[in-house]
C-alpha cells in the first residue's frame, strides 16, 4: 500500500528555519508486481492505482431527498399502524457532523492550535451543504483529512487508508471525535508524547510535585548555603509564595 504525493509548496529555510515542503496526496496504490532493482540504481516495480466506491445516488442527494424517503416510508409504515423507523443519515450528514466537531477541538487548541494546524494540514475543507447534492470524491477527501487531522495508530491508520469504504471512514472519525468531546485528539506536534497516555490521577501527581517544587523554591529550600527555612525567609520569600499559589490555581 502507498500514496502517490504531488509537491504543492516549497518554503525555502534560513539558517535559523528549516525548508517546509507541503506535500498533496493524488491516489492510492497497491503493489502489484515485487520491484526490481533498475541498472540505474533504484528499484521499479507495477503499481495499480484505486480509489474508494462511488456511493449511491441516494446518499450524494443531500437531507433533502432524505427527508423525502423518510416522508413516504412513514406514510406507508402509518397505514400499517407501526412505528416508522428512525431515517439513517446520509453519508453528507455524517461529514457534516464530523466536521462541526473537528471545528469544535480546533477552537479548544486556540488560535495557535490552529495557525499550528492550517501550517501543518492546509485550510480545512467545506463540509457539505445541508440539503446540497456533493460527489463522491469530495466525501473521500474529506475523510481522508479528517483520519489524517486525528492522532491515529499505525494499523488503525493503515486499515482506514486501505479501505474503499468512504461513509465507514467518515463513520469512524465521528466516533472517535465523539468519544474525545473536549480531549485534545489532533495531529499537533507533541500529541504523541508521553503526556497524552497518563491517567488522571497521573497527571494529578504530576500537578502535585509541580506546586511541592514552586513552593519549596519560594520557601528558600533550594538556595545555597541552608537546608531548611532561615530565620526572617518566609518574610523575604513572601512574594515567591504567593507567585506559586497563584501558579498552582492556573494549573487547576
């Protein structure tokens, strides 16, 4: 499985900044014949491209020609005297979603979250109009961006980028954003780290040793030349203290 990668941007760097290449994905591509090694010194092989499924017409119809389904089985259902079934979202209505939620995480990360993540994944796509046909190949690229807007291991990455599957795809990046709520689950640089595996009450320890450590240094604990507080230091380091309450009710 690869991607084939057009180059969109080049930033030339300084010596004080690295050169940012923005790269665009084309098309998938399965492996369909092992490489050789060229008499140029590379390898070649047979690829074959593919793409995802075309979804069916009634999917791509917009709420509207939904809402007009849902009328007519409900008329057929209400001369039974049943219940009519609840009406399954379309495929646009589950892009819509997902996106209102990636909009939501990205107004929790703040407006550096979001410079931060338009450097790193271009400007966020328009999700389909209520009511507005679409085609199938601009509900692919949008759930493509939104599994690659999302922290996401390597085999569940790879199982999604080998699926033809569009609506599962967007089905599963409203779930995971779902489950998430207000718990940061973007691409960001350092969302990987060790931080976003702890438990809570990790990260209350964590908050815990924080203060003990700002409010030993206000104490005088660490400076030179005493092992505890000195005769008149609570008086001179009065100041520190407060700056550490103060740190620790931030840090809530």
């Amino acid at each position: 499985l690869g991607i084939c990668l057009e180059v969109g941007h080049i930033q030339r760097g300084t010596p004080q900044r690295r050169t940012v290449v923005r790269l665009v994905g084309k098309f998938r591509f399965w492996l369909v014949e092992a490489p050789q090694l060229h008499e140029n010194g590379f390898a070649l092989g047979r690829c074959e491209a593919f793409f995802d499924e075309a979804l069916p017409i009634a999917e791509l119809a917009g709420a509207v020609a939904v809402a007009g389904a849902a009328a007519a089985a409900e008329e057929d259902v209400g001369a039974a005297g049943e219940e009519p079934p609840e009406p399954r979202a379309t495929a646009p209505q589950v892009a819509m979603v997902a996106m209102a939620l990636l909009e939501a995480q990205l107004t929790h990360v703040g407006h550096g979250g979001r410079r931060i993540f338009g450097e790193r994944f271009g400007d966020v796509p328009s999700a389909p109009a209520a009511g507005q046909p679409t085609t199938s190949a601009v509900l692919e690229r949008l759930s493509f961006f939104l599994l690659g807007s999302m922290l996401t291991e390597a085999h569940e990455r790879r199982q999604w980028l080998g699926s033809t599957d569009t609506r599962a795809r967007l089905e599963h990046c409203r779930a995971r954003l779902e489950a998430a709520g207000r718990r940061p689950v973007l691409n960001l640089p350092g969302a990987s780290s060790w931080m976003q595996g702890q438990s809570a009450f990790s990260s209350f320890a964590l908050l815990v040793a924080i203060i003990a450590i700002f409010v030993a240094k206000a104490l005088g604990f660490f400076d030179s030349g005493g092992g505890g507080i000195r005769r008149g230091a609570f008086r001179e380091h009065e100041g520190n203290m407060q700056e550490a309450m103060a740190f620790g009710q931030l840090l809530r």
